[in-house]
C-alpha cells in the first residue's frame, strides 16, 4: 500500500553545512540532519567548496534524516531547495564533474576585476541593470573567472558540454539525474547578470564578463515544479517545487510579505531584508535592490542590506585565535564584564559589505589596553555585529516612510540572548526571535508545500509559527547607543 505524502523535504545547502530538515502538515520539525561544511583558503582573501562535496552531503543527509525519522521517500510530498546564494562553479554535464572547486560568496579574488569595470565606467550600468553594487561578492566575476582559469589550464575542454550555475541549480541538476538545469529568479538576481526589470539574463553583461549564454540555467518562478528527483536517487520520484535564495527564504517564513516587514537572518554573514512588494524599489543608501520571491503570476523585490560577516566572526574566535571552544561560550563571556572595556572589533574579514561596500578594508581590533581581557574581546566582537545591523537598519531607514519599529531576526547566533539583548538596545527596538530559528528552510518549506497544494493558505501557516521570546530595549540601551559613535570611528580609521 502506497502512504500518503504527510512531509515536505527542506534543503538548507548553506555555507558552513548542509541540512536536510522534515517538516509536518503542521509546519513543524520532525527530524534534521546536518553535515558541516569543509572550508578552503588557497589564498588570503580566497574561499573555495568542493561541489562534490556538496552533493554528497546532501545525499547523506536527505538518506538519514529519512532513515532515522522512520518515514519513506513515498511520503515525500515535495521538495524545497534553499541555497548560499552567489556561490558558483562550472562543471561537465556529460561527466558531472565539476571543472574546478566552486567560488564561495566571500571570496575576493576578483576585487581587482571589480576596480578595473569601476574605473572603466560600469558601475551604473551594472545597478541600474541588476539592482546590485558592483562587487567581488556576486557570482559574475567569479565565473568569468573561471572560465578564462579553464581555458589556461584545461584547455581540452569541451565547451559545448560545459554547463554554470550557483548551488541551487548544481543540485537541482544532480537531484534530477542532470534533467534539469534551472535557477529560480531570487537566485538569478543575485549573479550580477539577470535584469532585475525584465527578470533574464542581460545579453550586455554576459558580453561584458564574457559568459557564454549556453552556459547558463533557465530562469524560473521560485515556487512552481522545477523536475522531479530521479527514482534511482530515493526509490520515488519527488517533485522539487521551490528554490529560494537562502535570505528570501527567510523573509518568506516570517511573513514578510508586504512593504513595511523586514528580517534579519545571523548566519555565517547577517542579512537584512525589506519587502518591496510588487514593484522594483531602488536605494539612495548602498542597499540592493534583489527578487523576494515570484510565482508564474507575481514578482514580490526586496531590498537589502548584506553584512559579509557575523557568525563568521564567532567561527573566527574559536578555530581562528582559538579563544574559545565553542560558540555558545561567547553568550556568557560577554555578559561576564560590564562593558568591552574601550575596545571596538571591525569585521572586516572578507571586506565590509553594506552601507560601505569596500572590498579591501580588513579586519581589526582596536583601543586594546594591559586592561582587555579575554571577555572583552569576545564582547567587542557580538557588539561589533549588532552595529553592523544598526548600520543597516540606519539606512532602510532612510530609504522608507515608515521607520523600523521591530525586527524579526532567526539565524544560529540568534541563539545568543546577550547577542540578541544588546541588538535591541542599539536599535531601541524590539527584536523578535521565533522557536524555529531554521528560518531559512522554514521559507524553502512552505513554498514548495504551498506550490504543490499540501498547504493552502500562507497567512495562517505564518499566524502558526510560535515566537520563542521578544528582547525590548534595556537599562543598556543608552550605553549601547552612545558607543556606536566611537564604532563607527574604528570603522572609518580601517576605512
């Protein structure tokens, strides 16, 4: 006897681990399994992925967590795919092998090509075409990049069998025994070559890069079918119904779908995002102008504000400088002294990204005394990244009408309540943190249950999700806001 579908199947392919998650008919998490990551550095300033990696992580994980929930594959109703967003690779769609390790989003090996089209002329061009500032971070220069590195040093490449993308679409690709090769368009406008006007690649910026267009994924709605996965992978053709960039995700799972609602998500970077609505909303304050989400009827736009580092920074702390061992640790380290003690952390690990957008300012801490202790390091560093959002929220502010007046967050350092208490302060607003803090494949989740009809109204699937605590604004507030200033400053001197 066949059983019912009672599950969605969420794939959280992010940037320091892959996660299957199973959601129920209720929305919520009834197993997950998660496999972290291998990082490569061949260069400072360097990123890498091995994409095979990648794919058979996601395997692994989408096997166990089926296995240890003791469900089968047949209960599957659909798929939701959501990604590490600029990421990128080539690879042979013959041998499915990848021509070279794919380039992470915070890769900078490309800045100089970046100045070199700045000082050519380009940069207005490339924003009012894509909506995005012209920077190393998006996924344009890293394939041409790897494309001119194929031609060096493979150059019995067919061409004609080489095929590009970003993650999603590498494995949608795989998921689909090499069927389909697809992107979704809030993926898309992240490459730095879709034209956010007219949602296609732009035939102009593939010359420009020298992208060839046979290389690249068609672009589709996020939630709508996009293949099914091959029956020889899980023993069951599944559809794979909604692909989202990992930040659009997140805005979908909170509600955020009209002007006014935004989210920040703390990952390995922090990403704030404003719903736009139905039509594109350009910023006069570095932020980007990016696709929400879109079905076959609607496009929703958002803008953003993309902050390249925060949990890095914690990641940093403990296999960096190994000044702890874990990152819980950090919560109580900086609730251990009343202040950072003068000392201001600029996280410019990979660059700064928005509102400053300089991808040669690195990281330092200063004002360090014989005073500092270890507990006011690891305090400089979560204030640092609270200031970095206030940052942001500073210019949404002056992009909008409506001035911020709460902040729905979810992310792994929202686990952090002095993180999350500190925010508040800064802000003066309250921060909002839901129980399920998978925010990311929540969103990848309830798109693809909605695309296939296993739920059929959003707004109560979003009036469900259970809110774990609301940080408001503190006897620290004034503190916290008075030493933004000299912050700032610290950052201006790296600057």
């Amino acid at each position: 006897m066949i059983k019912a579908s009672q599950y969605i199947l969420a794939l959280d392919l992010g940037t320091t681990g892959n996660r299957a998650i199973l959601f129920n008919k209720q929305g919520n998490i009834v197993g997950q399994i998660y496999h972290e990551l291998t990082q490569y550095y061949p260069q400072p300033g360097w990123l890498e992925h091995d994409a095979t990696q990648i794919w058979q992580d996601t395997c692994s994980c989408i096997k166990q967590v089926i296995s240890e929930t003791g469900i089968e594959a047949q209960e599957i109703a659909a798929i939701g795919l959501t990604v590490q967003r600029e990421t990128c690779l080539l690879w042979d769609k013959i041998t499915g092998e990848p021509l070279h390790k794919a380039i992470v989003w915070q890769d900078r090996r490309t800045a100089d090509m970046c100045d070199r089209l700045k000082q050519e002329g380009y940069s207005n061009t490339i924003q009012q075409k894509t909506g995005l500032i012209l920077d190393a971070y998006f996924s344009a220069t890293k394939l041409a990049w790897l494309i001119d590195w194929a031609k060096q040093n493979k150059p019995d490449t067919n061409w004609d069998n080489v095929i590009a993308g970003t993650v999603d679409s590498w494995v949608l690709w795989n998921l689909t025994g090499g069927k389909v090769h697809a992107t979704d368009s809030s993926s898309a406008s992240r490459t730095m070559l879709m034209n956010l006007d007219n949602g296609n690649w732009d035939r102009q910026l593939l010359d420009l890069f020298n992208i060839p267009d046979s290389l690249m994924p068609k672009i589709q709605p996020s939630m709508g079918l996009f293949g099914t996965t091959d029956s020889q992978l899980l023993g069951a053709e599944i559809p794979i119904t909604a692909i989202f960039g990992d930040q659009q995700a997140a805005l979908f799972a909170h509600g955020c779908d009209r002007p006014g609602l935004l989210k920040c998500t703390y990952g390995t970077g922090s990403f704030l995002v404003a719903q736009a609505g139905t039509n594109v909303a350009r910023s006069n304050n570095q932020l980007l102008s990016t696709v929400a989400w879109s079905t076959k009827d609607t496009t929703n736009y958002a803008l953003e504000g993309a902050i390249f580092t925060t949990g890095a920074c914690i990641q940093w702390l403990r296999d960096g400088i190994r000044l702890i061992s874990n990152a819980a640790e950090t919560d109580a380290l900086a609730s251990a002294v009343p202040s950072s003690n003068g000392v201001y952390f600029v996280p410019a690990l990979s660059g700064l990204g928005a509102p400053h957008w300089n991808m040669n300012a690195r990281g330092a801490f200063l004002g360090i005394t014989g005073g500092v202790s270890k507990e006011h390091l690891v305090r400089a560093v979560l204030e640092a990244i609270a200031y970095q959002v206030k940052e942001v929220i500073e210019a949404v502010n002056k992009d909008s009408e409506h001035p911020v007046s709460l902040l729905k967050v979810d992310g792994g350092a929202t686990r952090n309540n002095f993180l999350m208490q500190f925010q508040a302060d800064a802000l003066g607003i309250p921060v909002e943190r839901p129980k399920i803090l998978d925010a990311t494949a929540q969103g990848a989740a309830f798109g693809a249950g909605l695309a296939i009809g296993f739920w059929d109204d959003y707004q109560s699937l979003i009036n469900n999700r259970e809110i774990d605590r609301v940080f408001e604004p503190g006897a620290g507030q004034e503190q916290a806001q008075a030493n933004f200033i000299p912050w700032s400053q610290a950052v201006a001197k790296v600057l």
